[in-house]
C-alpha cells in the first residue's frame, strides 16, 4: 500500500512543471547554500586563525646576519672588506628620512599604514600558481623582507601563504621601523652588496649617513632589478634606464611630501662609482691582507673571525697616493712586472712610512693580486747587497740589528730603517691601523711604538754617507751634527754591479716621509717551488728606472704640503 502511494505522489510531481518545483523549494535551496558557505567561512577562518596561532617567526638565515668587516683610509675612503658576504647592519638612525622615503616610494608606498600584507599581491601570485603563469611581484617591503631574510627562496602556494602569515604576525608584534630596518639590511642592491650600507660605499664610495637625496634615490630604484643597475655609470643603457626610474622614485616622494619641491627641482642624477673595479682595487688587497693580519692580532681573534665580525678598520694607507702609485708602476721602464721568455719574473715594490710615528702611507706589494698574492712589500726575499752601506759601523739597537744580519730585507724594514734616521734616530715600529670600530663602539686605539736608537752623531754619520753616494736637495748635509731637522735625501744602492744588477733600492726621504722603492728579480730555482735572485733588464739601466720612479711618487706624496 504505502508503495503504491509513493508511486502516484512521484507522478504527480513529475507533472508539476520544473519552474514551479524549484520555485516552492528556492527558500529552502538558499538556507542550505547559504548554511554551506557560512561553515566554509567559519572553517577558514577557524583554519587561518590556527594556522595565524601556530606560525611563529623564524630567525633569520645565518647568512643574511653575517656580517663582512671594511677597511678604509686615513681620510675613511673604502679600501674593501673581508667576508662572505658584503654586508654591514646600520641602525635606522643612520640611514637618512628621505632615503628611507626613497625606498617606500619605490617599493612600497602604504608601508607606513598597510598590515604587512598587499591581498591584490597575494591574489595574483595565487592565481599565477594555478594557472601556471608567470611568476607575480609587488609584495610588501614587509613581505619581502620576510621572504628575503626569514624564508627559503623557493616559489610555491604554500610558501606564499607561510609569507603572509609571518608578515602579518610581524606587522603586529614588531614596529615599522624595526621592520624598515631589517629590510634595509638585508635587501640585495646589485655589485654584490647586501644591505644599504655596503650599497653606499659601492655605488658612491659613501656610509649611508652621508647620502644625498639624489643618491637615495637611486639606490631605492636599483632595488627593483638589482642585477641589471649595478652596471650604472659604465652602461649607457643602463644608466638611461635607471635615471628614468630615479626621476618616478623622486616624483612621488615630491607628491608625498617626504621631499619639498625645491629639492625636486634641485636633484641632478648621481655619479657612480665605475663598475666593475679597475685594476686598482685588485692591487689594494696587498694593503687589506697586511691590515687584516694586524687587526686580528690587536683584537686577539683569529682572521675569520675578524671577516664575519662587522668590524670597520680605520687604516694608516693614503688611498689616492695609492692608486696613484700603481698608474706610476705601469709605467715603469724596466718593462714591467711579469715573465720574460726565460722565465725571469720582475718585481717592484713600494713603501712609505711616516718617520717618528711609524704610520704605514703607501705599500704596494705586487702589480696583480689575482696572479701574485704573495707581498713583495713585505715579504719580498730581496738582496740586500750595498743598502744597509751608510749605517756603517754605527751601533744599531733593536730591532735594526737584526736588520744588518739580515741579507734578504723585506722593502717594508728598509724603509722603517731609514725612517730612523729621518726622524732624528727615532725607531718607530711600522703600522698600518689607527683604530678599530664596531656599532660605532671604538674596539682599538692604535698607540706609536718608538724608541731612541741613534744618538746626534750616528744620524749626522749616516746622512753624510747618504750624501756622498745620494742627492740632496740642497748644496750638503750640515758640516755639524747640530739641527738635525734635514732637507729630502736620496740614496740609491742594490745588490750586483754593472750590467749584473739583481735589486735596486732608492731611498727619499725627509723630516715627514720615507720612502723605498724596490725592484729586484727572479727565477725558478733548481728545487720545486723556490726562486733564485737574477739578473734586472739593463736597457734602459735599472737604477735609471729605480730613480725616476721613486721621484715621481715622492711628488705625488709631497704635491699638498704648504
């Protein structure tokens, strides 16, 4: 019975038209849809705030904190760093409001107000993902910084999801600067550099503190395609590129605010450093290897320590004089240092110390690091022959005694030796750091080591021995051992006579500088892996070439004095 019933009620709803079916049914439809959709967004939402409760905030990869340690000049001039990575951490404080401006105005423009998170950014990325096209940008500087400095750099749904909900958390816990500044010093600027700091001295030569608003603003537009700018200011090209780009960045910080009209106006595109380095930069790693060595001694900590330690040492080295001194060895006439068909290898090598102080100026170890990074300044087995020939019998004190004992003299002790004896008999050990820093806290304070070695007499002796076989720039050294204070003196000796000469010294000096050039040779030896001393070309004659070089950098050492 009660299935013939249902039967006929199935047959008369089969003759009931779908329109008016649906219709008695649409209310009810709606509250199950509607029941439907709001436990998926309970679920969601239930599901997100787990997944908000138990993300927490990684610590940074190891290699985005390291940091690498810089050298600079007497003047702060960047010589180069040690490290892994080129990166140094700067507090906010020390970067400029209007670069920090700069960089949200190119990045990121509702940094100062978004949640850390762009939903439009996120939207396309997951739409990218599942349909397979290319891959989206325009993340927030905090999502990138989470991306950059927190995370792996692999491209996925999931990964991007992990991004948002640390960049919210970390929207939430931790201050827009804090976030700012992490980012800052992190962020890849191109040349190598990671992190604003190292970006300043790269591009500009400059610590961030020093940065023009037209600077900032460059480097906030190299963020965009940092392998592609680096080669500003050596790629027409590229230049155009990016000026096009600073003028976009410094328009919307003049329509912000953040710049006044005036400064608009007054903004001329920046000159940049050239890229890649001279041959120069390559030559200063002579000066960075001596200086290292000696800052870890001073800190008591080993040379890889020192390279991860984000420390700046202040150096003793005058960088232009430097530089110019390389251009000044190109043009040696000796033919240069390199191999001859025989396999003889040429060398020069200069030093200038300050006399009385010990201060190291110049040191210029090798013509290429990359071929030779052994140190002929301070390493070099150089024949000492007639060099040490006006200290005669005087009586040497320590450390120049074991100087005279010594036949193969590094150019370095040479030069300190004479430095004596242009400092009224004074012995200042050499050095080539006066201070080291670190979060702007000074670690070490470099201190003059000198002592009395010559008395009046002995200086007086070996002056006039230097001028009898030397020049001077005056008519004579003083008949008398009073008034020391002596004029520029030169001496030239070697090792080897005549046509048979292995090393040439030439010694300038006076009261404020002394400086040594070196040239010498040599050739495999009959053991594996030694050299023996030979012979130096003889046309045109070494000692010709020893001198002219020494007096073209003693007048590039001397050109400023008043």
């Amino acid at each position: 019975m009660k299935r013939h019933i249902r039967t006929r009620a199935r047959a008369h709803l089969r003759r009931i038209p779908l329109r008016l079916r649906l219709r008695r049914t649409r209310g009810r439809l709606l509250r199950r849809l509607l029941i439907t959709v709001l436990l998926l967004i309970a679920s969601l939402c239930t599901a997100a705030v787990v997944a908000y409760r138990l993300t927490d905030i990684p610590e940074p990869h190891p290699e985005t904190v390291t940091q690498s340690t810089v050298f600079v000049d007497d003047k702060g001039s960047y010589l180069g760093r040690r490290g892994p990575v080129d990166r140094q951490e700067v507090p906010l404080s020390q970067v400029p409001r209007y670069v920090q401006d700069a960089v949200i105005a190119a990045e990121n423009r509702s940094f100062r107000t978004d949640d850390g998170v762009s939903p439009r950014a996120i939207a396309r990325a997951v739409l990218a993902s599942l349909t397979g096209g290319e891959r989206q940008g325009g993340s927030t500087i905090t999502q990138q910084y989470v991306k950059n400095a927190l995370l792996s750099p692999e491209q996925s749904l999931s990964r991007k999801a992990r991004e948002a909900l640390i960049a919210i958390k970390l929207d939430r816990t931790r201050s827009k600067d804090d976030i700012l500044a992490g980012y800052l010093n992190t962020v890849y600027f191109g040349r190598g550099s990671a992190g604003i700091q190292a970006a300043s001295r790269n591009y500009f030569g400059v610590d961030t503190r020093d940065l023009t608003v037209s600077q900032g603003a460059a480097l906030a537009s190299i963020v965009n395609i940092p392998s592609y700018y680096e080669k500003a200011g050596s790629d027409p090209e590229v230049t155009a590129t990016l000026k096009a780009r600073w003028a976009w960045v410094l328009d919307a910080m003049a329509t912000s605010g953040a710049i006044t009209a005036k400064q608009r106006a007054g903004a001329t595109f920046p000159a940049f450093r050239f890229y890649p380095p001279g041959t120069t930069e390559g030559q200063r790693q002579y000066m960075i290897d001596v200086a290292a060595q000696e800052a870890a001694d001073r800190l008591g900590i080993t040379e890889d320590q020192l390279a991860r330690g984000g420390y700046t040492v202040h150096t003793t080295f005058d960088l232009a004089l430097q530089d110019a001194t390389t251009e000044a060895v190109k043009n040696l006439k000796t033919n240069k240092s390199g191999k001859d068909a025989k396999g003889t290898t040429l060398h020069t090598a200069v030093v200038a110390i300050k006399p009385g102080d010990g201060a190291v100026r110049l040191l210029y170890g090798g013509s290429d690091y990359a071929r030779q990074p052994f140190n002929d300044a301070t390493g070099g087995a150089v024949e000492a022959g007639t060099a040490l020939d006006p200290f005669g019998k005087v009586l040497l004190g320590s450390p120049l005694t074991d100087l005279r004992k010594t036949p193969a003299p590094t150019p370095l002790k040479l030069a300190s030796a004479y430095a004596t004896v242009a400092a009224d008999g004074v012995y200042a050990a050499p050095y080539t750091i006066t201070k080291i820093t670190r979060d702007g806290r000074r670690m070490y304070t470099a201190h003059p080591d000198t002592r009395h070695l010559l008395d009046e007499r002995d200086v007086f002796m070996v002056n006039t021995r230097m001028s009898k076989t030397g020049t001077t720039d005056k008519a004579a050294i003083p008949s008398t051992p009073t008034a020391q204070k002596a004029p520029q003196t030169s001496f030239t000796a070697g090792a080897g006579g005549g046509i048979t000469r292995r090393t040439i010294w030439s010694t300038t000096q006076d009261p404020q500088l002394t400086l040594t050039v070196a040239l010498f040779a040599d050739r495999p030896g009959k053991k594996k892996n030694t050299t023996v001393p030979a012979q130096l070309p003889n046309n045109p004659p070494p000692t010709e070439s020893a001198e002219e070089t020494a007096g073209q950098i003693w007048r590039l050492a001397t050109a400023g004095r008043g």
